[in-house]
C-alpha cells in the first residue's frame, strides 16, 4: 500500500488485531542478487547511516538454518549503519522477508527489505485473553474475535457501544478498550451479577482499569427492549445466543408448560417491526 508518511502508517496499524506490523519498503528482488541492487538504488539507507540497527529474517512457508541467516545479514553492510548492532532497543529494526509460495527450489521465490515503522495492537490478544480473565462462562467471546469485532463497529472515543447479549462482557470489554463507551444488557441478570464478590461483569471492567468506559448493563429481553425510539447509539455489536453453548432462556414464569406468544400491536412479536426493537446505527 502508499501512505502518505510514517504517521500514516501508525495510525493505520495501532489498531490492528490481524496484523503484526507495518514496514517500509526497502528493496525487493526475486534473489539476493535483485535485492541488495534494489536496495541500493532506494538508497534509503543513507539518511539513517548514524542508526543502531538489529535484523531479522522471516521465512514464509520455508526455512533458513541459523548460519545461513547470519551470512544473509551479514550481506547488507553496505548499508554502514555506525550505531552498530543492538539487539534490544536498536533506532532500526529491519526485517528480511523470504516467500517460499510457489517456489519449486529451496530457495524462496520473491525476497523484501523492510524498515519497522510501527508494531500492530495484537499484544491486545494475550492482555484480553480468556484465560487470564476474572470473569467468564461459557459463552464468552474469545479475545481476539471480540478486539476483530470492536474493529469492525468503528469504536473509539466520544462513541456509544451497546451488547444486547452481554454475558460477562467481552465485547463491551474490547469496545471499551478501543476508547469507546460501553452498554449492555442480558435476558439472564445472573450473567451480570455474577457468581461471587469480585466475580461480576464489573470487576472485568475493573481488572483492565476500564471502569471509566462502563456506562451500566440492565435486565431485558430483546424484543421488549426499554431503549428509547431514535438514534441514541453509535454501534450494536454482539454474539446472539444459539442454544449449543448454553440452554435457551426466555421470561416468563418457572410454572408456565408452554411458552407464551408475545403481540405487539396485534402481530407476533418475533415477527413485528415495531419501531422500538430497530437500533439505528447511523449507517
């Protein structure tokens, strides 16, 4: 892709889950011979010459044993950084990515240069993960795909992100840490609750310091939803419950042997489109 410069190029990947970084091109060749021509051609290299430097080496669908990667690096002093090598916090980290896909030899089939510009957010997977939460079930979102989701409803700061399925919060969690402000509600108030003090909805909020982005999460059905008629949300994003991970709950009376039909006006309600259960995104 062209960005217009290195600023662009962060504010891209900051938010990225699927990535891991985003590089500027340095050279490119279909063999090492191609690169190191393409490379100083660039000449990019020059204007960082008083850099500390650090490589490395990404084989795609191949594999380079250790020396052989030593004797790459070692290839590409002609770049005469002066700051010398510096494996932690070097002013340069430069990758060399090797493609093996279609490739019929040992050897990879296009080669890049490429200057670290920034790190993506994906170390947000392992800060979100499930596994470390204070709060789960058994219907809560795995981490990633709820960060992949937030993306995907545009979070951010001064926005307003309801959950109609909020369980224990994963998705309010990830709309939240992307700066927006969270709101959810759950047929089944025992999700929010929680099972002890210490071990609620709010207390996942509070183990990533995000309680300032939790607005609040109420008791309802969906289809008697007490939002108001109007455009008072910025995003819906949520995970509808299926019945496989966990039982179907409707309201109603422990007593009832059936289940009721609710009308709204007359018609069913599942089947009505009654203004109060549509949610304007905006869009």
């Amino acid at each position: 892709m062209r960005l217009e410069n290195a600023e662009a190029a962060r504010a891209l990947i900051e938010r990225s889950i699927l990535s891991y970084g985003i590089y500027e091109l340095w050279g490119v060749g279909e063999n090492y011979d191609l690169l190191h021509a393409d490379v100083q051609a660039r000449c990019l290299y020059k204007e960082l010459s008083s850099s500390s430097f650090r490589f490395d080496i990404d084989c795609y669908l191949g594999k380079r044993p250790h020396d052989t990667q030593t004797r790459i690096i070692e290839s590409f002093s002609y770049t005469g950084f002066q700051g010398g090598a510096r494996m932690r916090s070097p002013d340069l980290r430069m990758r060399i990515f090797e493609d093996y896909q279609g490739s019929s030899s040992a050897e990879p089939s296009v080669i890049y240069l490429g200057r670290e510009v920034a790190k993506s957010a994906r170390d947000a997977v392992t800060k979100y993960s499930l596994k470390t939460r204070r709060y789960i079930s058994r219907t809560s979102m795995d981490a990633e795909l709820s960060l992949v989701t937030a993306n995907m409803v545009l979070a951010a700061p001064g926005k307003i992100m309801y959950d109609p399925f909020v369980g224990t919060g994963s998705f309010a969690i990830t709309g939240a840490h992307f700066g927006a402000a969270a709101l959810g509600s759950d047929i089944d108030g025992r999700s929010i609750r929680g099972v002890a003090q210490g071990k609620d909805l709010r207390s996942n909020f509070a183990q990533y310091n995000l309680q300032g982005n939790y607005l609040d999460s109420f008791i309802a059905d969906l289809t008697h939803t007490p939002l108001r008629m109007g455009q008072c949300l910025d995003g819906i994003v949520c995970d509808p419950p299926y019945g496989v991970r966990e039982g179907p709950k409707v309201l109603g009376h422990r007593g009832d042997k059936e289940a009721k039909l609710v009308l709204i006006e007359g018609v069913a309600a599942h089947l009505s489109v009654d203004p109060r259960m549509l949610l304007d995104s905006g869009d």
